[in-house]
C-alpha cells in the first residue's frame, strides 16, 4: 500500500456524533459513518476504553489523535465477507480507575450494542474491560499491558485461554531481559533496588515465581525488595532508606508517573543516586520525563516503539517514522510510544472484520481474531505464535531518556539484544 499523505489522513470527517454519559470531552468523539448508507446496512459498532485522565492519562494521550486519522479511512466503511459494512468507532474514558474502566465496558456492550471491544493501557484498564467482554461474550481486542499480569491475574490457563479476549504486547521476560542488557553494560555492584506497588503490574513484577525475583537471582543480582505500597504514595523515604542501607547502585520497578516523580525527587533530596535507574511506567513518556526537570539525564525505560522500529501500517503504509512525524506536525507534541499501539488496534481490528462474514456472530469474530497473521507498525502481530492461548508477542529494546536534541529529552536505543532489527542509538551510560 502506498503511504498516504497527512492531507488525507486527516480529511475533514463529516458529522461528529456525542455519546452521552463518558467522562472528558476528548472521550465523547465517536466516529460514524462518513458517506450516506442504506439503512438496512447495520453499522458496526467497536468500543475503545483507555485511560484519558487520571494518573495513567499520559497513555491514552495518542488515542484522539489515532482515532481522527482513520476517519478518512474508514469513511467509505469495511468490506467484510459478506458485504461493505459503515463503522463506528466509540472511545470511552477509564479515568485510570479500573471501576471505572468495567463500567464503560459495561455501557458498551449493554447500551451501545458493540461488536468488537479494543483496549488498551495498563492492567488496571485492560484486565477489568477484558474481564466483562469474556463474561458477556464480546471479542476483546487489548494491548499495552505486559501478557502475564493480564492473562494470569485473570485466571488463564495455558493450554486453555480465554474464549473472547485476545491480548498483544511484550512479557516479563521480555523487560527482564531489556533491563539487565542495559544494566550489564555498567559496571554495578549488581544490588537492584525495586518499586512494586500494589497493583497488577506490582505484583507481577515482583511476583517470587513469575516475576524479576527469580530471574535476577539467576543472573546474579541481588534484589531488595522493601514491599508492596499503594499507589500515589506521597512517601517514599522507607524505600529509599532500605535502598541506601543496602548499597543499592540500581533501581526498577513498574511505577505510575506521579508516584516516580514524588520518589525521585525525594531521592535526590536524601542523597539517594544510584548508577541506573530502569522503570516501566513511570517515565516512558515525554511529558513524564520532564516533570522531573535536569534530573532525568539517562534514567532508562523499556521501548515498545519508536520512530526507528522498522516497521509499516498495513492501513495507512507509513512506516514508524512517518506515523511519529505526522503526530508531532499535528499535535505539536513530542512522539511518545503510545501512537504506534493505539494504531496498530486499529489495524488488527479492520483486518479482523474483513475476514468475517458475520460480523454479529461474536464466536466468529473471536476466532477471526485468533486466526490474525498480519504486519503492523508495531511489528507482526499473529495469535498462532504465543506463549499461551490468546497471547502473542511484539518486540522490546530498551532505551535512555537524554538531554538535547530536538526536545528536551530524546529517548536514545541503547539495547537491542532481544530484537536485532531495530537500530541502537548509542551504549548504556550511567546516571550522572
């Protein structure tokens, strides 16, 4: 497919329609059909639940932005199996709540009639949304949560999955793997200091058997852990006491933004500087970074995606780069790794209609969905190839916010052992 031009991307979309009870105005836009239809054709209505305020807003920040740019492509409708069919496309708000998020996936499914349910964001927003499609047997499309918080906190079984809930993004073994590539490319006592809150993804990652404890004791790390806290803790100096006791040259962990920046903030107050400081969450993106002023120089974060994966849409044909060029010429905004996921949903979700004939028969659409092969901007995206049932996997790097460049920060690859094919910037380098 040829790349389209920003022009058409972004081509005026016709009537906007309102969706009464959602929470921001940037949640209240759904997309509808942009050219007359036969009012026998039924519209196709998908649900979109991510986080647009709250603590984990920062993740949802790409959705608006997505969500318009497919408005020319999807104003002519979908061809599915049995016929050209209009869609709808109708995003509603978590709050970062995840109460909040299973009401909205309720909303969707009992009063907007949905087809097909996509979400994305953290365990706290896709694991609620996930649950009440699989109970209500609604296709479930997620991404943008590591696939063990969101497949074994739900009960999933291996050899048995779920019946309506697919998930695609990286695992633990993945960002285990990231951070201590780049860790190892330091010279460290080899002493990690981790930040597990008591959420979905905290207690994954510090999960004694499926998360970094076990495989840090492997690698001969020694990990001290201070114990679980409640996100939004406007205290840290416990942590980072028993991180200075301990000689602690590096920290981990999976931390909402507000909660990483009240601790390192306090860190640096108490004369805590350690040599790395590797965290998910917490500083993946740029608004996220510069909260933290001078004192982000080289912290380090896992890398979904960046302008220089080499990767392409199958909507659009623009290649990563491109799709981060036409965020920043529209919103004015620094790209963060977010685009890439909120598009490749959308990507996944055309294709799946496409190969059903049904669209109704939400059996049919969830086994489409497992029959899913198809290259994305965020890599090949093919739920016959995972680790269980219901899961497939895209690439990680990891990488170093540093200052300079053409923002403030720019996000520098520095590790590249778990997915050759996207370039490194440079080496891993201390916090200085």
């Amino acid at each position: 497919m040829t790349e389209k031009t920003l022009a058409e991307i972004l081509a005026p979309a016709g009537r906007r329609r309102f969706i009464a009870g959602t929470a921001t105005a940037a949640a209240l836009a759904a997309l509808g059909p942009m050219r007359p239809v036969r009012a026998a054709t039924k519209t196709i209505k998908i649900g979109f639940v991510s986080p647009q305020t709250g603590p984990l807003a920062a993740f949802g920040e790409a959705d608006a932005f997505t969500l318009h740019g497919v408005k020319s492509l999807l104003a002519d409708g979908v061809v599915t199996k049995a016929g050209k069919r209009p869609v709808e496309i109708v995003l509603k708000d978590s709050q970062s709540n995840p109460n909040r998020a299973a009401e909205v996936a309720s909303s969707l499914i009992q009063a907007d009639n949905i087809d097909l349910m996509l979400v994305s964001s953290t365990p706290e927003t896709t694991n609620p949304v996930s649950d009440q499609c699989e109970v209500n047997e609604v296709p479930c499309i997620s991404t943008m949560a590591p696939w063990q918080p969101w497949f074994f906190t739900r009960g999933g079984k291996p050899d048995v999955g779920f019946k309506y809930t697919w998930h695609y993004f990286w695992g633990l073994e993945d960002v285990i793997a990231v951070y201590t590539g780049m860790w190892g490319q330091l010279t460290t006592d080899k002493i990690v200091g981790g930040l597990f809150p008591n959420d979905g993804d905290g207690n994954a990652w510090g999960d004694p058997k499926l998360g970094f404890p076990p495989v840090l004791d492997k690698l001969g790390y020694k990990l001290v852990d201070p114990g679980r806290y409640q996100d939004l803790s406007d205290n840290f100096s416990a942590q980072i006491g028993r991180f200075k006791e301990a000689k602690v040259e590096i920290v981990t962990g999976v931390v909402i933004p507000p909660d990483f920046t009240t601790f390192w903030t306090q860190a640096q107050q108490q004369g805590f500087k350690p040599k790395a400081a590797s965290v998910g969450k917490g500083i993946l993106f740029p608004v996220a970074v510069e909260a933290l002023g001078n004192t982000a120089h080289n912290l380090s974060s896992e890398v979904w995606w960046s302008p220089r994966h080499p990767f392409t849409s199958s909507l659009t044909g623009q290649s990563a780069g491109a799709l981060a060029q036409s965020y920043t010429a529209t919103t004015k905004k620094q790209w963060t790794q977010c685009i890439g996921f909120a598009h490749s949903l959308i990507e996944v979700a055309v294709d799946v209609l496409k190969h059903v004939g049904d669209v109704e028969d939400h059996a049919a659409v969830s086994a489409a969905i497992g029959a899913t092969s198809l290259d994305t901007v965020v890599g090949r995206v093919d739920w016959a190839h995972g680790p269980v049932k219901n899961v497939t996997k895209t690439p990680l790097v990891g990488g170093q916010w540093r200052r300079g460049g053409a923002f403030k920060y720019d996000l520098a690859i520095t590790f590249n052992g778990t997915a050759p094919s996207i370039p490194v910037d440079g080496p891993m380098q201390p916090i200085t």
